[in-house]
C-alpha cells in the first residue's frame, strides 16, 4: 500500500521548472490555433502537432520519472518494502503527470465543439501508463525514452500515412490505431474495419492487460545494480 512518503518520492519534481509550464502552454496553443479552421482545412495540424510532436514529448517529460536505473530500483525496493509499492508509486506518479497535460489539451477540442476529439485525446493517459510500465519492467532509462518516443510519434507518423491510404486498412493495423494514435484513428473512423466504440474498448482492455503484464513482471524481477 502506498503511503503519504511514496506519493511525496515519487511526485516530487514531477513538473520540472520551467519546461512544463512552456511546454503546457505551447501545447495548448497548438491545440486551440490548430483546430480554428478545422472545419474549412480538416485536422491534419491537429494531429500532426497534438499527437505525433508535442504529446510523446510531454510523456516523455513525465516518463522520466518512471525510466529509472536498476540502482535507482533497487534503493526504492529497499526504501517502499517491496517492487509492487515501487509499481504503483511509478504508476501514480505517471498518472497524475499525464493527467494535468492530457486533460489540458483534451480541453481545447471539447470547448470548440469537437467532443469525439477531445475523448480520442484522453485515450492517451492509459495507453502512454501502458506504454512507459511495459518500457520500464525490461529496458534501461536510455533505451525505454528512445522507444517510448517511437512507440509514441513515429509509429503515429506511419500509421497517418496508411489511414489517409485509399484503401481501407485491416483489423491489425486498425486496432493498433486505436491504441498508439487513437486522434488518428478518430478522425479516419470510416475507413476503418472496427468502430469507434470498438477500438476505444479494445484499447483500454489492451491497456490493463499490459499494465497487469508489466506489474506481474515488475514483482519477479532480479534487479542488478550496474
């Protein structure tokens, strides 16, 4: 069971001055200028700037508190009496980080009237806690930012290209839009072999599933000081 000394470890320092206060409002700018016109000239900034730039970068950001080394590990064991204490700090303290920026960018298709946006958009808090537990059970800090950023904006990068495709993508890549570029995915519902209500609940069972994963994998884990 957490407790008050945990949540305090694990939070502190979560929102780095002043990279998160630039980085926050430089998101929310994007998100507001890029949909003024997005009746007129569709959501391509949109999700260009929103999904494949600005939010992997800002998960990052929060990430770093969650990508630690083996040594790092092996302190907060000994200090939280156990891995699933050190889990469930990591995985709080993510949430709360994600949570603040996600919520705030979500905000802004939801005040100009694109309510399926801004859900598409909050999507991104237990894919982006599925993606950084998985990385952080069995890579090094290094390792997990580098595939966490690839798993979060290149792999997005690719999946717009094949959505804007004529041809209608298949239920793979369809699901794997829902989860890794769910902005994408919404916007491009039509083409798409799985509805929205399917993909959002596919993806948050894919989510949990692998958030389970990693914390069963977490608490068997023969960590090594390097």
């Amino acid at each position: 069971m957490l407790t008050q000394k945990a949540v305090k470890w694990y939070t502190k320092n979560l929102f780095p001055h002043p990279a998160t206060e630039i980085l926050l409002g430089l998101m929310i700018l994007s998100a507001w200028y890029s949909l003024k016109d997005a009746q007129e000239l569709g959501f391509y900034e949109f999700i260009i700037i929103v999904e494949a730039v600005l939010l992997p970068v800002y998960g990052i950001l929060i990430a770093t508190h969650v990508f630690r080394s083996q040594r790092v590990t092996l302190f907060e064991i000994t200090l939280f009496n156990g891995p699933e204490n050190v889990f469930l700090g990591r995985l709080t303290s993510a949430l709360l980080g994600l949570i603040v920026g996600v919520f705030s960018v979500a905000l802004i298709p939801y005040i100009q009237g694109y309510s399926r946006l801004a859900v598409s958009v909050l999507l991104k808090v237990p894919t982006y806690l599925a993606i950084m537990v998985i990385l952080m059970v069995w890579l090094d800090p290094i390792g997990s930012v580098i595939s966490f950023y690839i798993l979060t904006s290149a792999v997005p990068m690719g999946l717009y290209v094949l959505l804007t495709k004529p041809y209608p993508p298949d239920t793979a890549i369809s699901l794997l839009s829902y989860f890794l570029a769910p902005i994408e995915a919404t916007v491009n519902a039509g083409k798409l072999p799985l509805s929205i209500s399917a993909g959002y609940t596919l993806t948050l069972i894919l989510s949990v599933s692998i958030m389970l994963l990693a914390y069963m994998s977490f608490k068997k884990k023969d960590f090594e000081p390097q």
